[in-house]
C-alpha cells in the first residue's frame, strides 16, 4: 500500500482553477516531486496534502485513511507531517538545537535532548547547536529546518521551494545533501520546486505540472529521454525541434539524417533534437555554422545553424574550442527518438 496517494484532486480560488485532476502515488521510503512554471499549482497540491486547504474534489490518502476530500478534512497537526516552508520560519530567539526540538515538548528531557543530538549529526550541526539562526549559513539554516521538520519522526515530509533563498553553487551541492539526509532518516518526501536540476538530483520519481495537471508522473530518465507529450519535451532539459518527413519502415527523414524506430502514418511530424544527440565529428560531411556558444567548464554548449538556417544544440568536450561563425563537422548520434504533430495541427 502507497504511503500517500492523491487522487482526481481538483481545487480551484473564486472561479479560477488552479489543480485539474491531479493524482499520483508514492511508496514509503521514496522523495516525490511536484515540477513545474510557476502558477502550475503545486503549491496548491502541497497545501491539500497538508490540510492547509480544503479539498473540493478527490481524495488524499495517508496508509490508506482518507484525510482530505469533500466533507472531510484531518487538521494538519494529526496528519503526521512535517513541512520545510521557503523562508524555513525559524525562531530567531532560539538557538539552533531549541529549534530543532520545537515540536518535542511531549518527550523526557533525556529522550528530547537524544533525539536532537541524533538529528544535528544527520544534519552535520553538531558544533552549531548552541548557536542561534542569524550566527549561522542560509545553508545551515535550511538543514535546521529539515531537522525540525523530521523531528517529530512525520510520516510523510513536504518540502516547498525549500532553496529559493540560496545562490545557484549553495543549490546544487545542498540538493545532494537534502536527498542523502531524508533517505538515511527514512522519510517519505514530496518536493515542490521549478528547479529541473534540484528535482533531478532529490526525487526518485519527479511530476511535470502544468495547468493544474500532472503532464507526465516518471523518473527523470524517461522524462529527458521518453517525455509523454510536447509540452515535457519542451519543459524538461533543453533540445530544438526539426521538421520530419515520413518514410516507409518507420523512418523519418529530417536534415541532418534518417532516423529509425517512429510509427509513422504519413503525417507531418517534428523531431526532438537534445544537445547529446548532435555530435561533433570533423569528418562527417555535414557541416553548421557555430553561432553562439556557453561554456560550462569540461563542455561547451554551441548553437549551430544549418544549411537550411535552422538551429541545433551540440554539447562538445571544452578542448574543442571554436569560434563564433566556424563551420564544423556534426552527425547524429539519437538513441531515442522522439517525435511530435507539429504545434497547432
């Protein structure tokens, strides 16, 4: 049995919708993530999980008991949830270790004062305890929220936009931390975030949110490589789209080469195009112009321009350094293929 399941939620503010259907699973034990633009309403779903608000169609399920939906809704603080808001809402006149034990009161002084020691080592804040917020990192402060939250030892663990307040660097090594601090406490967790980067590196299963629905509920592997529709194509990683002309066999015939392994029936069809999938080769006979270009230390990202003036991204090793306006050599190497109706047909 799934530890949350939400089922058909539906939930919209005066006469504007803001969550059209959602439903999704998730196991114990495993980070779940809720990706999209902002306004997509994850927000909103996070909110109905937590019983912030109330549930007007569907269901949330905790082990199986019913805690939202229409007539019924279990007060937040019964539903064994911990939460890690955006601006981590510690308590400045506490020191770090009285934050982490907040929601403790109910324990022996001895068993409180354990339980702390034990989560300021999992958070690395074991020399930080006597500390109050303002003396210590916006990195810091974040994990003493996550302490925080997993003090109470919640079921589940809800997590919204938990690093908008951190810089780009402090991001991405944080959002390896976050991920090895839940899965060594044992928690189940649900992320909301806009970040691709920062769900990728946490979430064992990651939602593509999109006007209020779940575009595709997947691991970010076939997210990138198998995206459900258009729209995630377009959403997740980066890639451009070229023209395709059906052959006989399934194959599809675009500039740069034939492609195996699309059922085609005829119609017009576009290709998805990722950067891995256009390799720098000198000696391959088709040649593009190289445009723009953003290096990324051991890669390059170039834009280049084909014969037909279209553009295609190429991920190139960084010793391959070439200048704006070089032509170079490029071949497809596309393990998977994906393939779209045209936008608007």
């Amino acid at each position: 049995m799934p530890l949350l399941e939400v089922e058909d939620l539906r939930h919209a503010y005066e006469d504007r919708r803001v969550v059209d259907g959602v439903s999704f699973a998730l196991d114990h034990g495993a980070i779940g993530c809720l990706l999209g633009p902002s306004g997509g309403g994850k927000t909103t779903v996070l909110r109905c999980i937590a019983g912030f608000e109330a549930v007007q169609h569907g269901a949330i399920r905790l082990n199986g008991t019913t805690v939202s939906a229409p007539g019924t809704l279990v007060a937040p603080e019964a539903r064994r949830i911990g939460m890690v808001f955006q601006d981590y809402a510690l308590f400045p006149h506490l020191t770090v270790a009285d934050n982490i034990g907040f929601g403790l009161h109910r324990l022996a002084r001895a068993e409180r004062e354990a339980r702390i020691a034990a989560l300021a080592e999992l958070v690395h804040l074991s020399s930080e305890l006597r500390q109050y917020p303002h003396e210590i990192s916006g990195g810091q402060q974040q994990r003493v929220a996550l302490a925080r939250a997993l003090a109470p030892r919640p079921e589940l663990l809800l997590l919204d936009e938990p690093f908008s307040n951190l810089d780009v660097e402090l991001r991405e090594r944080l959002s390896l931390e976050l991920r090895e601090i839940i899965k060594a406490s044992g928690a189940t967790a649900v992320l909301v975030t806009h970040d691709q980067q920062e769900a990728f590196a946490i979430a064992d299963f990651v939602g593509i949110l999109h006007d209020g629905r779940i575009q595709q509920w997947d691991t970010a592997y076939n997210l990138y490589h198998r995206p459900a529709n258009r729209f995630v194509a377009d959403f997740v990683g980066q890639g451009v789209f070229l023209p395709a002309r059906p052959l006989e066999g399934g194959k599809l015939e675009i500039e740069l080469g034939t492609l195996q392994g699309v059922s085609a029936d005829g119609k017009p069809l576009e290709v998805l195009l990722r950067p891995d999938d256009v390799v720098h080769d000198d000696a391959a006979p088709t040649q593009a112009e190289v445009v723009h270009k953003a290096f990324r230390g051991a890669e390059i990202l170039y834009t280049l321009r084909l014969a037909s003036g279209r553009k295609v991204l190429a991920l190139v090793p960084s010793h391959h350094n070439h200048a704006l306006g070089e032509r170079i050599g490029i071949r497809l190497d596309v393990d998977h293929v994906v393939a779209f109706r045209p936008e608007g047909s």
